[in-house]
C-alpha cells in the first residue's frame, strides 16, 4: 500500500499498482487491486496489515496504525471491506489529509457559544440583547 506520495499540501501522487495521474476512485480502485492478492473483491485485515508493513503508508496513517486505519475502513467490524467501501472511504480519507487541518479548529459549538458571548457582550446583558438563542 504506497501511498507515500500523499501529502496535505501537494495531494495525491503516486501509488504502488496505480497511475500518477486519474481520478482518485481509480488509484484506490488499483491499490485496492494490488492488496486484493486472492482476487476475492474484498480485502481482510490480515491482507490490509500486510500491505500497510510492506509499503510506505503517509506518516499520518503510520502514526495511527494499520488497526486503526482498516477500522476506519470497516466500521461495523466485519473483518473485511469490499472494493466499492474500500474505494469510497480511503477516497475520503486522502480528501480528508489534503484538507486544511480540521484538528486545529475549535468545535462548532464552541464557536457558537464564542459568538454568541462575545455578541451580547457588545449589546449588553439587558432584555433585547443582540442575540437570542431561545428564539
């Protein structure tokens, strides 16, 4: 599973038994492919961990582990994922590394409630300030 290529600032380049260029579906379809040895459309944990050791995953992933990176891939704990999941999910997993780091950003609710202090501080805490959230 190379997908060392990826980072969050330079995307998607290069993949063991995929093209460097194409849509992402295609490359996770061929590293899919690559990791599927049985040909059986559906990949085990076992097959996954194999491949996470023998290539040069994203740092990202490395740091979390193949265990936690097939957990993402299979949720409900089947043991196995199908092309068309494993092709979605890693396709939004590599979305998500090339977006801006969403770690680092505060909560929505803690925005909000931010906002919404910083707001009625301005219109004072009288009846009829600026915000009213039981509205």
């Amino acid at each position: 599973m190379d997908i060392s290529g990826v980072s969050a600032s330079s995307g998607l380049h290069a993949m063991s038994g995929a093209s460097s260029s194409g849509p992402p579906q295609q490359k996770m379809s061929s590293l899919f492919d690559s990791i599927d040895t049985s040909g059986s459309g559906s990949i085990t944990k076992a097959q996954f961990e194999q491949a996470f050791q023998s290539n040069n995953p994203p740092a990202v992933f490395q740091n979390q582990g193949a265990g936690a990176t097939f957990s993402q891939l299979d949720p409900s704990g089947t043991g196995s994922v199908s092309k068309s999941d494993f092709v979605s999910k890693m396709s939004q997993l590599m979305a998500s590394l090339r977006a801006p780091d969403a770690s680092s950003a505060p909560a929505p609710a803690t925005t909000l409630s931010t906002s919404t202090q910083a707001l009625n501080q301005v219109g004072g805490t009288a009846p009829g300030s600026v915000v009213n959230l039981s509205a």
